[in-house]
C-alpha cells in the first residue's frame, strides 16, 4: 500500500511538471521531460513530498540525446542518468554538469558533490545537488 501510495504521488508531479513516465523500475522510475529545469523541480518535488509518507528518496537528472526503443528508452544519456541516480543520498536531487549549466538562470541553486566515476561511462564526472 506504502508503494502504491508513492507511486501515486510521483505520478501526479510527474503530470504537474509534464514529465512522462518510460517505466516503474519497482521502487523507482524513469522519466523524460521538455527540460532539464522542470526535470530537477519535479525531482526535487518529489523528494520533498515524500516525506509526508515517511520516506527518503533520491534522484538523478542528466539530458542527452536518447533512442526510443518500442515504449522504452536507451543510449548513453540514460546510462549517465542512472549513474548519477544511483551516486545521490537518500533525500538528495542529483544532477551532472550538463544539467547545471543547461538552467543556468532558472534560479535552482546547486552545490558540488565532486567527482565521480560512474560505472560503464569512461572519466570522472562532476556532479551536484539541487539545493
């Protein structure tokens, strides 16, 4: 019931931001949007509002170019994407370089969390918290 809930409430901010959901990966999902501004509000949406169910949850933004596959999507972006997710801490919207300087003048502030490696991307990456 406590998922069914979540998932729920991810959906409407996700209609309120004019994300469209690719898929439910279980306890999470993947998403697309018109841009990355919208992309990081909702998440950090999201974050906020789950609270009131008691739970933490954690986000990745990045943008690129990605390939449709039937109702799915693929590529390197959504591969950046999910390792990014999977860096954030628990109650953390984070987001790589591209995304910072794609809404620079938006008014989202971030701060860096430093370099990463993200498994199956070659080099470090910067990444930031949407703060």
């Amino acid at each position: 019931r406590l998922l069914d809930r979540h998932d729920e409430l991810v959906r409407r901010y996700l209609e309120r931001y004019r994300g469209r959901e690719v898929k439910s990966t279980g306890d999470g999902f993947v998403a697309v949007f018109d841009g990355p501004a919208r992309a990081v509000r909702c998440a950090q949406a999201i974050v906020d509002a789950v609270t009131a169910l008691d739970l933490q949850v954690r986000a990745g933004v990045h943008t690129g170019e990605v390939e449709r596959r039937g109702g799915d999507i693929g590529g390197v972006a959504v591969h950046v994407g999910a390792r990014v997710a999977a860096a954030a801490s628990a109650g953390e919207v984070l987001t790589s370089r591209t995304v910072k300087d794609l809404v620079a003048g938006s008014g989202i502030a971030f701060a860096s969390r430093g370099t990463h490696e993200l498994k199956g991307i070659p080099g470090e990456r910067e990444l930031f918290a949407a703060v």
